[in-house]
C-alpha cells in the first residue's frame, strides 16, 4: 500500500512516500516559511524524484490535529485537494499518535506533547512495546500540572516526544519525575510518522474520503475564546 502523507501541525512542514512500513521519501522543512508556500512543491518534487505521481498512491494521510491552527488547516486543505480528482481513501491521523510511532521501537511509555501555549499542551500518551503502541490515554488540550500527576503515577520508563517535550522535561525535572527526550532526529513530528498512523487506520478500516476529513483542534481558537468572553455566540 502506497501512501502519500503530510505533516504540517507545527513550525515544521514535511512529506513522505512509503509502501507499507517502508519509506520511500521523504522531505522535511523547519525553514520558517509558511506552510502554504513550501507544501505543495514539496509534494510535487517529492512524488517526481521517486518517479511515482499521484495516481500511484493508494491513500493520502494527514496530520489532523492537534496542533497550530493555521498548520493543520492547511494540511487538512492539501489532502482534500490531493485525494478529491480520484476519490483516494484518506487517513485523518492524530497529530500525537503520528509523532508516538516514530518511538515505537523503544520499550516504554511514549508522550507526545506539543506546546498549546496559556500552560497547557497538547498531549497523549501511549505505551510502546516491540514495535507496537498501545494507547494509555486520548489527545487531549491540558496543563502541565495535570500531566505530571498522570506521569507521576506511571510506573513505565518514559520518553518525551514533539515540540513540547523540552517544556514537559523541565517541568518534570523540578518534580523529580524522570523523563528522557527523544534526539533531535526524532523530537519533532514528520510525514513518515503520519503515514505509519495511516497504514494502521488503513488496516484497521478506519479511512474516511477526501470530503470526510476535517480538523480536530481539541480546544477553541483565541479568537472563539475572545467571542464567548464577551457573551457572544460562535455561530453568528
């Protein structure tokens, strides 16, 4: 199974071909510029240096969410746009589960954490175990404070993944609660964990058509924070 997948639900763009587990290419950006202009030629060069197009691809996988809500708008755009021509099967991935399985080798618990701003991440946890991931809780928007009680009370080894988990290991150390960070190379989230939470959504018959996939947030935006402060209605 051949499936295109797209990461944008942070500060990082990237995408991946792969065939079943294994990665054909992949293309990964922390240049700063927008996602809107780095995306799609990312897609075009990529599926042009493996020699394969877009009718090739079997599924188009996403990060959904959590994540910036720009980001993952775009994203979520992009694969609509990509699997509507030919009607391609899609693979709405969780954000989180998608950076879990980069970690999946490792014997352990894995958090993956993105930083929600206002002291809060967004987080899930999963317990990873000969390279398969269990998961411990559901992606969820909450604070610190509330995630290391949950970690606290863990008795597994845990590893820190996604652009939170400098945040969470500072903030577990002055609780003394013992915690490592992935390396570099895997901290952050990319196309190939995307597409490895799409083949499971695939094989599990979880993929939804281009028209089905939306963003999965987790919590308002400031601006829809701003409206309900002020006594205002979010659909007028």
């Amino acid at each position: 199974m051949k499936i295109l997948a797209l990461e944008t639900s942070a500060v990082t763009a990237s995408v991946a071909v792969c065939e079943d587990e294994k990665l054909l290419a992949q293309s990964f950006q922390n240049s700063g510029l927008t996602h809107s202009v780095t995306l799609m030629p990312m897609v075009t060069q990529l599926l042009e240096n493996v020699g394969l197009t877009l009718h090739d691809m079997d599924v188009v996988a996403v990060a959904a969410g959590p994540g910036s809500f720009t980001g993952v708008r775009i994203g979520v755009a992009a694969a609509k746009g990509l699997a509507w021509p030919e009607g391609k099967p899609c693979a709405p991935c969780s954000t989180l589960e998608s950076m879990a399985w980069q970690c999946a080798h490792m014997e352990g618990e894995i958090c993956a954490v993105m930083d929600a701003r206002r002291n809060q991440v967004y987080a899930a946890r999963f317990l990873a175990h000969e390279g398969t991931l269990q998961r411990l809780s559901e992606d969820a928007a909450i604070g610190l404070d509330q995630l290391a009680e949950e970690l606290e009370k863990s008795p597994n080894r845990k590893f820190l993944v996604g652009d939170g988990a400098a945040l969470c290991y500072n903030f577990l150390r002055e609780r003394g609660i013992s915690a490592t960070q992935m390396p570099p190379h895997l901290v952050y989230q990319t196309a190939w964990g995307v597409a490895r939470a799409g083949l499971e959504m695939a094989r599990n018959h979880q993929l939804v058509s281009g028209a089905a996939v939306a963003p999965q947030y987790h919590r308002l935006s400031q601006a829809e924070r701003e409206r309900l402060a002020q006594g205002k209605s979010l659909t007028q």
